[in-house]
C-alpha cells in the first residue's frame, strides 16, 4: 500500500512508481499491460483478492500457499510472472524456484518475467534490482537473487528457494494415472520441499485447478500453515471475499466468477468435458458436488433400523486388505440388513487390520443371530480367510467378483438409484463413507464401495435356494 505520507503533489511517474513499489495488485495490473498490448483488462474482484491474499500470505506465518481456480482466471500471470518480478524488485536478493509439469512452459513464464523485468517502468520503479544475467535455467540479479526455471519431477539439486512457486504440476490429461500423480506428489515431498533455504520461513506457492481428489492439492491441504484459495467459476454457496482497503466483496451462490467467462460458454465446457471434468477443472470440486457413478442423493436415510423379522437377511460383506502401513488399504465390511429388496445400512467396519485380528473379526460375526450371511471377496487375502474359517465349520460364501470395481458399481448403482438402499441419519463413520461413495471411482480408496456393490449383487443374483455342506443359506 502507498504510505500515508506520500503527497499528492508528486510527479505523475514518481506516484506511479511508488503504486507499483507498494500495491501488489497494481504491480499485476501493470504487467498484464506490458505483456497484453492492446486488451481490455478486466478488473475483476477475483483478480483483487487474489493479489491482496498474495501479500498477507509474503508478510504473514502461514508457509503455505494453495490457490485453486479455474482456467483464464489470471492466476498464472499473477503467481508465476508478476510475483517473482515483484519479490525480486523490493529484495533482489531473494531466490526463487519456478516449476511447472513441462519446462517449456515453465520457461514461457520465465520469458515472461524477464520482458516485465526489463521494461522501463519497472527498471524506474524499482532502480536497485538489476538483471546481471539471464542464462536458459533462470533470471540472475546482481544482489545475488534469483528466478530458476525448473520442470516438476526434475532435478533441483544445487540450490534453493526462499520462494517457491509451483504452477500447474500436472497435465489434465494425465491426472487419472496414478503412477503420475504419485510421482508428481512423491517429487514434492521427498525432492522440492528439501530445497527450501530455511524451514522455518521459506514460502510455497501451489498454483493448479483441483483435478482429482487425490492431487497435489490433497497433499498441500494436509500441511500445516497452508492458506487456500478456491475459487470455482460459479458460486456453489454465498461467500465474502476480502478486498482492499477493507472493503468486502459478498459473492452469491449461483453469481459466475467473471464476465470472460459467462453462463452460455460455461454450459458449452461442461457439455464437452463432462460433468466430472467440468466439476473438477471449473468448480475445484475433485467429484461433482453430489458424486460421480455415485450420486449422494440417491441414498435414502433412516431414523432408527427396524425391527429385526425372521425373514429379513443380514449380510456382512468383506472387502479384505492385510497391512497396518499408514498408506495401505483398509479391509472393510459393510453390515446390512435386508428387507424385501431394500438394504439398510446398518454399520461399518474400516481398518487396517493384521491376518489374526481379521481373522478374529469376522468369526466374530458368525454368532450374530438371525439369517446372517458373511461374504468374502474370493481374492488375495480373503481367499486364504476364507479357507481357514471353513475349516473351522464357519459358514462363508467366497465371492468371485467380476469386472472392475466401477463396473461392480455401475451395476449396483440402479438400486441406489431407485431408492432401494438406506443409510442412517448419523453415525460416526457416515461421513468418510459418503465422501468415498461421492469421491468414486477417483478417489485413494474405494474399499467401502467395493464392499457395497458386493452385498447388493451378491443378493440380487444369490442362488434359490442355495445349500452349502453347512446347511441352507
């Protein structure tokens, strides 16, 4: 912000260059000029709070920085060419990593710098930063600073950033890979953030439209001392946004982001990338908001189970995993009860369970009353459970699935669908099951899913009737 002091009185360029000195926001308004000739810049609010979060983020504790928005919405401009020109004007000596997912474009932002750099507004505005070199990797100051040019999963040894800006670190089209997101989230992790210059007060600006709900976002999200700005091109809920000089600016839910982008040519995007993409891409939603193979709405709720009648089936279905690693699968059962057709929810069970406490689990439920069914998956480690609780005269059905786990859903979704299958009002673990169900088939797990569409097939196409050497089922 320009000091309070500064008089009005001052030449028109001295003024102007103390505005540019001291308010990110015109800075950014400035550079569009310089690399735009000729367009129209819109002023857009959206513009004005990102700028003005930019400086509180530099100036404040947070180390931080995800700003998730959609495409054409300025970001790159105002994180990857403006903030590194600005930082480098009022502290030449401040060095700063750049990356994006191909280093053609990270060095198309570094072109970009440079030609800001290097304009005599800003050499006026900011007389002390003087570019001493400018080699293909990176942009050199003469106080020591730096803008390097890196390609995310590249090499970064050697040096390191007091700022790091990482923009766009994966490609659309690969973000359903996840041997890319993973190497993309492992490079973050394990290689960039040990090229910070000191822990304790080095920055990281995350820039990305939010594409799965296993990105880089998720992992950003999960650090403490993040800031995050989402902004999706259509208000899903009322918001207030903080602009400059205190002002507020209230966004209202349905009201679009910004006139460049208006209502018909959205509708066209959503039409030719779909309802996940388009959620993903232009609302930062990962799923849309309702799910994807799996709407949420689709589920019918329940007060209280009733009352258990002689006809009524309960079925525990297994989806089985054997590791405590923090990052392995859960085995999961889903507890139904089953009525004419219609499934009920009734509990369920997600951990990380070792073979003797799975084992133990599920004998457990052989001595629950009633029709009861216990099903296991017929593969890796159900199979060898299976085996062993058979020979202890335990009776389980050994399910072989068939096709992949979105097509098990897409089979079992119809009966969601139609209404057919219940889950209570609250209970403690309703929250993670609903956002794995919205979350399929992109989300980190899918076992409670999996588990699901296991009971409801396994009882729409159950034998009639059916015996085992244990009697009827």
């Amino acid at each position: 912000m320009i000091p309070a002091t500064v008089s009005v009185d001052l030449p028109r360029r001295r003024v102007l260059s103390l505005l540019l000195r001291h308010d990110f926001c015109c800075f950014v308004r400035q550079v569009f000029a310089t690399l735009h000739p000729g367009e129209v810049y819109d002023d857009a609010w959206h513009v004005e709070h990102i700028c003005l979060e930019v400086e509180k983020f530099l100036a404040g504790g947070d180390l931080q920085l995800l700003l998730n928005a959609p495409p054409r919405s300025l970001k790159s401009i105002i994180v990857s060419i403006a903030l590194p020109a600005f930082v480098l004007g009022r502290m030449p000596w401040k060095r700063i990593l750049c990356a994006s997912y191909s280093l053609a474009l990270a060095e198309a932002f570094a072109r970009d710098t440079q030609k800001v750099m290097q304009s005599s507004w800003y050499r006026e505005a900011f007389p002390a930063t003087v570019l001493a070199r400018t080699p293909e990797e990176g942009l050199f100051t003469s106080a020591g600073g730096y803008r390097r040019t890196i390609s995310v999963t590249g090499s970064v040894t050697g040096f390191g950033g007091d700022l790091i800006i990482v923009d766009d670190p994966i490609k659309a089209d690969e973000i359903y890979s996840n041997a890319r997101r993973e190497k993309v989230k492992g490079w973050f992790v394990k290689t960039l953030l040990s090229r910070r210059n000191d822990m304790r007060h080095s920055k990281i600006v995350l820039v990305m439209q939010r594409l799965h709900v296993d990105d880089l976002s998720a992992v950003v999200l999960q650090r403490p001392k993040t800031k995050h700005i989402r902004l999706p091109a259509q208000a899903d809920r009322d918001y207030a946004f903080a602009l400059r000089h205190g002002r507020v600016r209230h966004w209202e839910e349905g009201e679009y982001l910004q006139s460049r982008q208006p209502p018909q040519e959205l509708g066209e995007q959503r039409q030719a990338l779909g309802e996940r993409e388009y959620a993903a891409q232009y609302l930062q939603e990962p799923v849309p908001p309702d799910g994807g193979v799996i709407k949420w709405s689709w589920f019918k709720r329940y007060e209280a189970l009733p009352a258990y009648r002689p006809t009524d089936r309960r079925i525990f279905s297994w989806d089985t995993a054997l590791s405590e690693a923090g990052t392995a699968d859960y085995s999961v059962c889903t507890e139904w009860l089953v009525r004419d057709r219609q499934f009920y929810l009734v509990n369920v069970i997600r951990e990380r369970l070792l073979y003797p406490d799975l084992r133990r689990r599920i004998a457990q439920q052989n001595a629950v009353r009633g029709n009861s069914i216990i099903i296991v998956e017929d593969k890796g480690s159900g199979m060898s459970v299976a085996q062993d609780l058979k020979r202890d005269r335990i009776n389980i059905i050994s399910y072989k699935p068939e096709g992949s786990k979105e097509q098990r859903a897409s089979i079992a979704s119809p009966q969601i669908e139609a209404g057919n299958v219940l889950v209570p009002t609250q209970a403690p673990w309703l929250p993670d099951f609903q956002a794995e169900c919205m979350a399929f088939p992109n989300g980190r797990h899918d076992d409670q899913v999996d588990s699901m569409s296991q009971a409801i097939i396994w009882f729409l196409n159950r034998p009639k009737p059916a015996t085992t050497v244990f009697g009827t089922y």
